[in-house]
C-alpha cells in the first residue's frame, strides 16, 4: 500500500512538472509563420525541414525565444502569400523583389552566382563575352537577371540553355554534355557532392563574374524586425553558427576571389 500511495504521488508531482514545462513554453516563447521558397538546396530542403537557411532562421530566433512554423511556396510567391497569410516572415527577399524598403531587415544571407568549367576541359575565361565560344546551361531566367552584359552574350549563343533543375545543371557539366554551368556557388557544391559522392570543388574552376546578391526578410512588424535583427548579429558571432556553415559546407561569402578559386574556408 505505501509502494502504490508513493508511485501515485511521483505520478502526480510528475504530471505537474509537465503542466508547469508546457507553461513555461507558452509564456516564453511565441510561434512564427515564416514563409520560404520550395526547395533550394542546400539553402532550403523543404521536404526535409531544414536546409542553411532555415536553421540559420530557426537557430537564430530561439535564441530571442522564438519557434518557427515553415510554410513553402513557389518560388517568387513569398511576399505575395505572407500578405495573404498574414504571415510574420518571409524569407529570401529585397528591394528588386517588389518589397517595401522598410520593412526589409538586415541581410541576413549571401549568393554569390559565378561560373563553372571543369579544370580537366581547360577552358579560360577572363570576362563575360568569353561564354559565347562555348555551350552553357543556367537556372531559369539567368538571361534576365545577371545583367545585360550576360544577356547579350548567351542570347547570340546558340548553345546557351536555361533549365529550372539545379541538380540536372550540375550533373551536365559533370557528364561533359556543357562546358560550363552558371549558377549559386553552394548550389554547385551541394549538388556535385551528392551526385558523386565527394567535394568536387578541387577539380572544378570558378569565376565570379556576377555580383553577390544580399537577401534579407521581409518582417512587417518593426519591434519583430528589430529583434530578429539583433538575434541574427548575436548568432553569427557563436560557435553554432561556425558549425551550421560547416554542416552544410557554405563556402561562400568566406574566402572567395573576384576571378577563379581563392582557398575555400568554411
């Protein structure tokens, strides 16, 4: 009887433990609809509820006591379905993306888009005109966003092709159907690893023709944006920060040249 009488007050302590946790969790922290763009690997894995970018976000809110409920959408739909959704965040955006100036917060993310060639094929490039002397593939409408400079100089190539599928880009240049692929550094790196198992970067060589391109999110709430602000600063000065670069092996904007492959440091 003492045995039983003593289990039902350690079940009853327990059950209050659980009561006053899960109150701790609802007076101290908040959940947040943020909204991203379907898969962008290594970026964004939707299917998988990670990828840099999210945890970047999710790492970097907990700390200001935040908890974040994902919601993916086309890519390009972002803002479009944070107003309709009366979302709290969406994430990858700027000023060229028809976003308020505002209510954008510090960048937050950095891609860099360059070009790639296979170090065994022997192909130089000094500047962007060289692409029209070979067959190149780029992500969906690269012809309309990298530039006139660009524009002018695969329009008049008639091997130049643009495909939405980032990782048949890569396997193409890999199999030798192209001689160069145009897109996001860590795209590359992320894909070509899958693909064949290990880094590739030693064997491939990259020219950073293209400018970066800063990415923040679009917070409408200013004390939201504020601290989401704050919290990214504080995050990117941790070591979970160094970790989660390495974890998926952001080699970009640390340690890149303007022309060809500096030492890649992660």
């Amino acid at each position: 009887m003492f045995i039983l009488k003593n289990a039902k007050h350690l079940l009853h302590i327990k059950c209050w433990l659980y009561i006053l946790l899960f109150c701790c969790h609802t007076v101290h922290s908040k959940d947040l609809l943020v909204v991203a763009g379907w898969n962008k690997p290594p970026y964004v894995i939707s299917n998988q509820e990670s990828g840099y970018e999210i945890e970047l976000i999710r790492q970097a809110l907990a700390s200001a006591n935040y908890h974040i409920v994902m919601l993916y959408v086309p890519y390009g739909r972002t803002y479009e379905t944070m107003k309709q959704e009366k979302a709290d965040i969406a994430l990858t955006l700027n000023a060229s993306s028809g976003v308020p100036p505002e209510i954008l917060s510090n960048p937050y993310v950095t891609y860099q888009n360059v070009a790639i060639s296979l170090k065994k094929n022997n192909i130089k490039l000094k500047q962007l005109s060289d692409l029209h002397k070979f067959s190149v593939i780029a992500f969906q409408s690269a012809s309309k966003v990298l530039g006139e400079e660009f524009a002018k100089t695969v329009n008049s190539n008639l091997l130049y092709i643009e495909l939405p599928d980032q990782r048949r880009q890569v396997e193409m240049l890999l199999l030798g159907s192209v001689d160069v692929v145009v897109m996001d550094v860590n795209i590359f790196n992320y894909f070509s690893h899958i693909i064949l198992g290990e880094n590739q970067m030693d064997k491939v060589t990259v020219y950073a023709f293209f400018p970066a391109t800063y990415y923040s999110a679009a917070i409408q709430d200013p004390e939201l944006k504020a601290t989401f602000n704050a919290a990214m600063s504080d995050f990117k000065l941790t070591e979970n920060y160094r970790q989660l670069r390495s974890k998926y092996d952001i080699i970009y904007p640390i340690g890149f040249s303007t022309f060809g492959r500096d030492e890649y440091r992660r």
